[in-house]
C-alpha cells in the first residue's frame, strides 16, 4: 500500500489510472472471498483504505486547482460563474 504523502507527489492522470487499478482489485478480492479462496480478509479493507485515500487526494487537488483559478480571475467573472453554476 502507498503512503498518502507518495500519492500527493502524483500528477492527476497518474492517480487516475492507480485508481481504476485499485477499484478492479477490490472487485477481484471481493470476488475470491465470495469464493472462499481469499487467505486474508483485511486485505479488502486496506484495498478499499487505499482507494479512499486516493479519491481523497483527487479531491485535495480539485479543491486546490478551483481556488487557484479563483485567486487568478477577475471578481465580476468569478461571481458570474458561479450564478451559472447555481442556475443548472
């Protein structure tokens, strides 16, 4: 398993992918334990760990990139947009 501060380090794309990666592995493990040849259980909770730590991260840079975007644009275009955000 990663440690979160080595997902930080990651660009978007890349952690995407680790994403879907770690979502197809859980449904294999989920799958084997249904099965019954899954050897460790905790495994599914430290894949399932991983994946919200990731999703987590994904957020973390969302949230940084808008207020990035926020703190370069002019006032008069940041409330428009948000006016259009909130009328769809």
């Amino acid at each position: 398993m990663m440690e979160i501060k080595d997902l930080r380090d990651k660009e978007r794309g890349e952690l995407l992918k680790l994403l879907k990666e770690a979502r197809l592995e859980l449904v294999r493990l989920k799958m084997e334990r249904k099965t019954g040849s899954l050897a460790d259980g905790s495994t599914i909770h430290k894949k399932q760990k991983e994946i919200a730590q990731m999703t987590t991260v994904l957020r973390e840079k969302e949230i940084l990139a808008e207020a990035t975007v926020e703190k370069e644009a002019p006032l008069g275009k940041l409330k428009e947009e948000k006016d259009a955000k909130t009328k769809t």
